[in-house]
C-alpha cells in the first residue's frame, strides 16, 4: 500500500510542476491533488491502525504527503491565498529533514537521502508561498525531477519486487546528476529581485 501512495503522490507532484511550467491548468491539477490527498490520508490511516509505534512513526510521514497534496488541491480549486501552504511547508520540510536524520541513524543511506531531497523541496515551496520569494521555474524543475526520482519509479519498482542491488547503484547514478543539475539550474534560474 505505502508504493501505491507513492505513485500517486508521484504523479500529483508531476502535475504540480507541470503547473508552474505553465503547462497544466491550475484547477485541473487541483483536482488530481486533492484525489491523491484523499487516498494517501487513506492508506496512511489504515497502515497506522493496530501498528507498532515503530511502524506508526514510519507510516505517519505518509501524512506529511497527504495533507500537502489536500491543502494544494483545496488551494487550487478554490483560488485560494497560497501563504498556508507555504508555511506548511515549512513544517513538513523540518519534519522531513528530522525522517531523514531517523533513516542515516538506522544505516538507511538511501531513504535519509531521499527525505533530505524532500525537504529541499518543501523548503522551495516555503520560500516561494510563505515568504513571497517564488523561483517557479527552478522549484518546478526540483519537483519535476523528484517525482520521478523519488517517488513514481521507486514506487514501480517497489510494486514489481525489483529492488535490487542493480536498481539501487542505478538510483544513485540519478541522483547524483539530479544533484549536479540542481546546482547548476541555481545560476541559470535565480528569483529577480524588485527594486522600489
């Protein structure tokens, strides 16, 4: 259940990006996020139930997903001010940044990367909505890369029993050049600054 919230939040977070490239209809986005939202509250309520507390910590950050992607389809349906779910971000960047830390102490290399490319990305979001200081088109460009490094592939692989040794060099090879185009996107994509 936990790859087929992954796909999902995947594929929302695609749309997402598509939207500020301006390539999806903001509406239209909305709509997809807020049915990801609905299922991910879902699975991570289902998976909670009767679980150790160990488990409940690991399911319970399926919810940092699911009521990112509810407030974004709520805030997108209704045209709502975006300054929420900037601030929100904020806490689940910080919440991330924390599951990240969890997964290096447990000897899991891979998931503290992943939580830490997250939190970059919540923090994109934070900076953008909550502070006013939008780089759509560098954001839209980490969360395009990062739905499929992070979240639709490993959620296919995951679902096919593939996860190999192979996949794992593979994944890192990805990783490392999503990294490497992150720094070199900075330059070529920084915020304009007003001048009064």
């Amino acid at each position: 259940m936990g790859n087929v919230s992954l796909l999902f939040g995947g594929v929302a977070l695609f749309l997402n990006s598509l939207v500020l490239l301006g390539k999806v209809e903001v509406k239209s986005a909305g709509v997809f996020s807020l049915f990801t939202g609905l299922l991910q509250t879902f699975i991570a309520t289902w998976l909670v139930i009767g679980a150790s507390p160990g488990e409940q910590f690991g399911y319970a950050s399926i919810y940092l997903f699911a009521f990112t992607y509810l407030y974004v389809g709520i805030t997108f349906i209704f045209n709502l001010d975006g300054r929420g779910v900037g601030w929100f971000s904020l806490f689940v960047s910080i919440s991330a940044a924390f599951y990240g830390f969890v997964s290096l102490t447990q000897g899991d290399v891979m998931g503290a990367f992943t939580w830490l490319l997250w939190s970059l990305l919540w923090a994109l979001f934070f900076f953008g909505m909550g502070l006013g200081r939008p780089n759509e088109a560098y954001t839209a460009r980490v969360a395009l890369t990062l739905s499929w490094l992070t979240l639709i592939v490993p959620a296919l692989f995951g679902m096919a029993g593939m996860m190999t040794p192979l996949y794992q060099m593979i994944w890192w090879a990805a990783a490392g050049t999503a990294v490497l185009y992150f720094l070199v996107s900075i330059k070529r994509h920084k915020p304009s600054v007003e001048v009064a």
